[in-house]
C-alpha cells in the first residue's frame, strides 16, 4: 500500500513566485510571517536516482505542455531517492504527493527523526535549504476532489539563510505491480490558500528480476529462474518464486528474455 513513513525525482520545473506562509520553531517563539518573493519565475528542479547512486535516471519522455515526466518501467522493491533543487536562492514551498488511485503502488519516505514543533523531518532537509526550512506531512485530505492523497510539504528559509543547490530528499519505494503517479504543486499557504501543478512523476512497476532480494540482478538471481526452468506448475508454486514473469504459468523462453532485460540492474 502507497504510505508516507519516517525515513525524491529527475525533471526540470519552473515556479511561479509569489507569497508564502509558514511555520517554525525558532528560539522562544512560533514565527508565522509571509514572504513577498521576486516577480521572475523561480526554477525549481529535480532529479530521481537510485537511493544509494548519485547518479540521476534519465526518463523516457518528458511533456512541457502535459506537465508530466515518464521515468517509464522499474522493478517492483527498486528504492529511489527524488532530490529537490532550485537554481535561485529565495523563498519557496510546495508539496509531492500520491494520488488516491495510485496508492497501492508505491511509499514515499521523509526521513527522520522528526520534530513537529522545529522542522519536521529534519533528515530530508539538505543544508542549502536555510536553517528554517521543514518537511512535514502533507494533509491526506489536500486536493480539490476532497480525494485521499499521501506526500509531504516543503518550506525553503528565506535570503540570505537559503542558498542555490540541493534542498529536500525524499525516498520512494516501488511496492506492487502497476503505475505509479506521483505530483508536484507550488503552494501558497495564506488566504486566499492557493497552489498549482508543476508537472506529474510517472513510474511504471513491473515484476522483479532479483529474485533473492540482494539489490541487483545478478548469477544468484539467474540460479532461481534455471531452478524453474520448464516448470508448467506456477500458478500453485506462487509463480515459480517470481521465475514466471509473464505469469503464462511456466517458465520458459519468453521469461528468460525478460529476466536478461534487467540484467546486472540494480534496485537500490
């Protein structure tokens, strides 16, 4: 199931600027103030990579007009990291979130400790984002159909604190077969409350290769598939311990080729 838990994405977005409300902790006192930023558009990007690469994936088809990035196939168990990046050192806030109809598909992670009274997940919060800035969890009831979403809101400190370069971490973990869509919104957090799309994050899951669950798809994992080779038995062998990969009931032929497809990938 699509959660938010305690413990990121590569597109370019650009943001309009405007005003924006927050709240922190700082010494002796809540701050709730707004912050008038510049009349030129903000750019804001991101990029999605492996959690334990640095390396940003590069996605399969990016629409400016649609608003939505495709990162297009990844293994059910592969962990990414989607890291939030501006290119200008001012104010800014907004929200990724999962959609309602994806939630069985994938989890998004902050990560820890958290301290709602300071700056929330102080673990996804990346130096260049200022003292003050947070992460928190989003409301689970945000969007205009009222639908259940799952996310996080992020607030960026103000000039001269905040500083160009990387500013949020967040992890995603891809959790069953099927699509995953994620959203990213620009946010104004005073009345009139206000907020409007960047662009979608698009994943599509599909079965895991790494059968053993080691992070890569490798010999060991190959040992598995052979192990089944030719069985016509999946359906009651809980698909062959996966080896069945266009679940036809046997592996065969066709399973190898999708097996190779993914060879020496890893998930993490």
């Amino acid at each position: 199931m699509c959660t938010v838990g305690d413990s990121a994405f590569a597109l370019t977005s650009v943001l309009h600027g405007g005003m924006a409300m927050r709240r922190f902790w700082k010494p002796a006192c809540f701050i709730f103030f707004a912050i008038l930023t510049s009349g030129a558009y903000s750019e804001v990007s991101t990029s999605v990579s492996l959690r334990d690469s640095n390396v940003p994936l590069v996605p399969v088809d990016v629409n400016t007009a649609l608003k939505y990035v495709d990162y297009g196939q990844i293994m059910v168990g592969t962990q990414l990291s989607v890291v939030i990046d501006s290119n200008v050192a001012e104010h800014w806030s907004g929200r990724l979130l999962i959609e309602e109809d994806y939630n069985d598909f994938g989890v998004l992670y902050a990560r820890g400790p958290y301290d709602e009274f300071a700056n929330g997940y102080v673990g996804s919060i990346l130096p260049d984002a200022g003292l003050y800035a947070g992460v928190f969890p989003a409301s689970p009831y945000w969007d205009e159909e009222d639908k259940y979403v799952q996310g996080f809101d992020f607030y960026g400190d103000d000039p001269p604190e905040v500083n160009v370069g990387d500013w949020f971490i967040i992890d995603y973990n891809s959790t069953a077969i099927g699509d995953c869509n994620m959203v990213f919104y620009w946010q104004q957090d005073y009345e009139p409350f206000d907020y409007g799309l960047i662009h979608h994050i698009e994943f599509e899951h599909v079965p895991t290769r790494d059968f053993n669950t080691d992070w890569q798809v490798n010999f060991q994992d190959f040992s598995v598939l052979s192990g089944y080779w030719h069985d016509t038995n999946c359906v009651d062998t809980n698909d062959c311990g996966g080896a069945d990969l266009d679940i036809s009931g046997a592996v065969d032929a066709n399973d190898l080729y999708l097996f190779a497809d993914y060879w020496l990938e890893k998930t993490k």
